[in-house]
C-alpha cells in the first residue's frame, strides 16, 4: 500500500492504515510454508515536520510443514512493524529511510517483517514425535513397535566386556 504525506498531514498529522495485500513470494521462498493467506495490516502513519512514523501490527495464517512429521498445520502469524521516514537527507540514518516522493509504498516492509517471524524449524505441536526413522510412520497418529538399536559399536564391545568380568568367577581367598 502507499501512504502519501499529503494524506497524513491533511488528517491532523496522524492517519489510521488498514491494509490487506497478497504476499505470494513469501510462500514461494520458504519451503516451510504450505500456504499464506492474505496479509493485513492494521497501523498509524504520524507526521511531524519532515519525519514519519509508521507503525502497526501485520497478520495472516499461515500453513507450515511440520519439520517433524511433515504434515501440514495452520498457525496465525502476528508482528509489529515500526518505521520511519524522513524526507531530509540530513535526518536520514541507518534506522530512518530517505523518501523523496509524496507517495511511498510500505509492502516491502510488510513483507520483510513477514519473512522475519516465520517459524524457522516449525512443529505442529511442541511434543510432535516425527516420523518413525525406521517404518516411516508418523509416531503421533500410527505410534509403532520399532526398536532403535543406534548403541556405539565401541560401547556395545564394553558393555560386552563388563558382562564378561562380572561372569569371571571369584577367587575366594
Ligand atoms: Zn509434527
Ligand atoms: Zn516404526
């Protein structure tokens, strides 16, 4: 969406935003994400001289791919996003971005503070038991009999030489 200086100062300096836009790159970036819905974006553009402020909160709903089981679950994604803008280049610094025209668009933003709160690593619940290394099923919904021998080779020939010295039999005197 564009916010326009015009607009904000002809509002007293201080403008409500309410935005819905489609983000399909940050779908077609991230191999975690399924799916995401529309992004909305509810905030306050606030004026003062040369400088804006731009701030609010975005949501959607994302679809995620458990990184455990890999199946798919909904989760709702919600951040702040805090701007500001000057349109003097003596004010302009790391953290105040230099614009020069009356109307800017903020969707880069948007979509940058989308990128920053996906889930990296995501799970459909906080004990999903994945997939079953050796039949492949999906422990939560198919639990299996499986046995994972994953012993070190170095530590079965101890506990093997352990076993043997505990049969060796015991001097008496
Ligand atoms: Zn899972
Ligand atoms: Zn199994």
């Amino acid at each position: 969406m564009d916010v326009c200086w015009q607009d904000v100062r002809k509002s007293g300096g201080s403008l409500s935003l309410s935005q819905r836009l489609e983000l399909p790159r940050v779908q077609a970036e991230n191999p975690d994400v399924l799916d995401i819905t529309s992004v909305v974006m509810q905030g306050t553009a606030e004026s003062t001289g040369r400088r804006m402020r731009i701030h609010g909160v975005v949501t959607a709903q994302l679809t995620y791919k458990c990184s455990r089981c890999l199946e798919p679950f909904i989760q709702t994604l919600s951040t702040d996003f805090d701007e500001s803008v000057t349109t003097d280049p003596q004010q302009a610094q790391d953290e105040i971005w230099l614009v020069n025209a009356d109307c800017f668009s903020i969707d880069p933003w948007i979509e940058q503070v989308v990128n920053l709160a996906i889930e990296f690593c995501p799970v459909c619940q906080p004990d999903c038991q994945g997939l079953c290394p050796l039949c492949g099923n999906n422990r939560n919904t198919h639990p299996c009999n499986c046995v994972e021998d994953v012993r070190d080779v170095r530590l079965t020939a101890l506990a093997q030489w352990v076993e043997d010295s505990d049969n060796e039999p015991v001097d008496e005197r």
